[in-house]
C-alpha cells in the first residue's frame, strides 16, 4: 500500500490546476493535509480581491489530498464555503484540512483558510464518496 | 444608472481569473446570467477531468454577474455546490443562473452549470450580500 | 416491489415526528414528493415565527419520503436551507420536491417551500445515499 | 444593555418549539452556547432514529441563542448540516456553539452535537444576518 505522500505525490504530477495555483504541501498524512499558495494577479476578480473561486480551489485541493491520502480513490459529492475576509496580491494562504468524519464509504472534512497574518479567510466543508480502488490502478 | 451590460463589462475589464478561464457572457439582465467556457488542460486535475474548484469558479463568476448586474455592489457570503457529473477537455460548459430571492440587503440565487449535450454538470446555491454602492464609485 | 404510495405509507406510520408535525402528503411518485401541514403554536421560536428547524424539518420528510420513494433505503448525507420568509400560525406550507440527480449510490434533491400565497419561504438541497436494500426487509 | 443570560431567558420563555424539545441550556456567553435535549419518542423518524430536523433543530437554537447573546437581534440567513451518526431514544444530545466570524453585519457560527459518549452525530454551519435592534425594543 502507499504512503500518504505517495498518493499526493502521484496526484499533484497530473493536476495541472493545482500546478497552476503553484500550491506547495507542507503536510499530508492520513485524513489531513495542509497546503499553501500565494495569491497572484490571474486570481483577483473584478474588485481586486482574490476570486472565490480560487479560495474554494485551494481548500478543494487540500480536500482532496486529504481524502485520498489512505490510497482510496475518493471524489466529493458536495462542499459550501463561507467567505469570511478578503485576500489580495501577495498574501499568502494557508488550507489546514480536519477530518471530521472518516467512515467506510463516505466521510466529511473541513478546511480552514488562513492569511500569512493567521487571519480567517474562509471555511470549507465537503462530503466525500469512497470507492474503494486505489489511485494506482493501472497505472503502476 | 448603469444597464446590467455596463455592470458586467466593467466587472470583465477587471477580473483576472475570468479572463484566464476565457468566460464568455452569453446573456445578462438583472438578477441573471448566462456564462460559458471550454474545459482547458490547465483546469484539470489529478484525475484527468476538470476541477472542482474550476467548476465552482465558473457558477461563482455567473453568479457575481447576476448579483451586481443593478449595479449594487454585492459579496459572497457563502455558496454551496452539489458535483453531479465529470466535465473533461474541451468539454463546453454553461452556467446558467436563477435569482431565487433578491431583498433589500441580501439575495439567493442558483446556478446550474451543464455541458454541451445539456447534460447537469454541477449545481450551486450562493447567499449575497448588497452594500447599497454602485460599482462606478470612485471610479469614473 | 412496493410502490411509492407503499414505500410512504409504511414510512409515515413510523414516523413519529412527521407525526407531530401534521404532515399530510399531497401527492407521491417516483423521486418525487409534494408535502404539506399548518403552522401551529407549538413550532414558533421566540420571535413569535415558525422556528427554523421546523421549517427544515418539512423539506427534510419531504425530501426522505422522494428518496425512498423506489423501496431503495437512502440516507441524508448532507443538507442545506436558505431562508427567505417569515412564516406564522396558522400558514398552510407545501413542500415540493425535484430529483436533481439520481444515481446508483447517491441522489441530490430541491426542496422548495410555499405558503398559501405561493410566497417563496425556504429552499432546501439534500445530498442522499442509497445503500439497496429495501424498506421492507425483515418487516413482512 | 442586557447580557447573554437575559437575553436567552427572554428567547426561551417565547420559544414553544425550543420548549417542546426540552432544551436545557447549560452555558451562555457572548458569541456561544451550549444546549442539551434528551432525544424521546415523538423525535423519532420512520427508520426508528432521531429524525434529520429535529436534529437540525436543536443546532439551530444553539446557533440562534449565541447569535443573539449580544442582544443584537439576528436572523439566520442559511444553515448547512452533515449527518454523522444516528441517536435513538433516549440519548442525551449536546450542542456546542463556536463563533467562527462575527462581523458587524453578519456571523457565521459552527456547532457541533454530540451524544453521552461524547460521539460526533452531526455538524452544523449557519450564516446569519444582524439587524443592529435589540430583542427587548417595544418590549419592556
């Protein structure tokens, strides 16, 4: 079986989002993980703000290393953000991931976004379905 | 008064992320929109479809343009999305949005993103927040 | 196998606080459930409205009774409300329910409530897990 | 001013729902609370376990008592919950409020339910909307 950072390892080489953000991970293990980016101009929106799009990416990423880091192929039915505090150009933001719940099928996971000042930036929550493969199916 | 047109080409001027997602604005009236992309190999993930975080960006943009097309400068407080169906390369996605309540100081809408076979891609619910400021502030 | 006027019956019989609340199921199908009761004194909160979870409470067997309703015993995951207008005693509320998506193991379903004016009070989304068994085993 | 006690001893003393489920409040202060029920039969659904809403319910007073411990009358806009583990009758069921923002407008609060061996049985995230008013305005 693989190690978490295996897993993460594998899934960062082919998401070619995650690239684009430039995500670093700064910590995996089994049902966390937590992963920084800094925020750069092709992210702002219209108001000069970080897109919450980007936001939520962040933290969907940090979810998903995290679910997946027991080498079982999971996907997420369904996350909610609540937008807390803006982040602008050159912030550095931090996705902390909790597992809430790990079950046999599904589990429930929460993400905090924080800034380079530890100020709340948004909380993620998703729901996760297992699958029960693993990410390495033929391919290795 | 600015028209739901002026609102949306000023937010597009600006916004960085959706000009690197390639949005085009199909339609746009108060309280709605109409947006499209093509799914790029830079939206992928470590899967091989679309991220998403990138499908969650393409509601919120709709979103945002429907919110602000009366020009009342409007936030994001939190927003929900239910993943229904994978989206791969080249895939054309769109996003459609009801207003499902617009009050005075806050406004529910729903946005359905689906892809070229008219296939239910994802679903998204946003709560906003109105400021009561035209966007044009400041600014003309 | 049952079908849905069946699957809801044997539920309703059960269901002790579907129950309490009155509930009076207006019509059934396949994924589908219309549900209605009266706003008694009993399910105001301390601002003299109905309380929130009560409200939640209504889509909720609403959206239990559109899942079940093809004898495959689904289980809420997950769920969400937004709450749009004040309903008091004596209101008559009708909740209806669109399958938005039905899958093997997972569904998601709208649940919109009304009052007797067709005012727009609550909308509900509900994630579902089907776990194929039925509803009616070891029972009969 | 009133502090978060008068404030919550007015709530309940209205709240015939808060009231039917026998709400026990074990702790209030500003931005939190903490609230005990006891789940009986006319809580339970047609599976025999604690119905979804009367779950939600008693996150939602919790969420309703800390939103409002400052006497600035607050409206939940939307709330979000993830389904854990079940309750039966007979279990004794505590929620606990966090403040995760409390901005001056909005607040979003998280609460977690837990039963007598201090199980997790469901998550809960509200958004809510502050009026500036106090609860006790034409009142006293």
């Amino acid at each position: 079986m693989k190690n978490p950072q295996e897993v993460v390892q594998r899934m960062l080489e082919q998401d070619h989002f995650s690239q684009w953000m430039e995500l670093k991970v700064n910590s995996i293990a089994e049902g966390t993980s937590t992963v920084s980016m800094f925020v750069k101009q092709e992210m702002l929106n219209g108001f000069g703000v970080i897109h919450g799009g980007v936001l939520f990416s962040l933290a969907d990423s940090a979810f998903a290393f995290a679910c997946n880091s027991r080498d079982n192929l999971t996907l997420a039915l369904d996350a909610q953000i609540n937008f807390i505090k803006k982040a602008v150009r050159g912030d550095l933001l931090t996705a902390s991931v909790e597992e809430v719940h790990s079950g046999k099928t599904t589990g429930v996971y929460e993400v905090k976004i924080r800034n380079q000042a530890s100020d709340l930036i948004a909380v993620f929550r998703g729901t996760a379905y297992r699958t029960g493969k693993s990410l390495f199916e033929n391919k290795d």
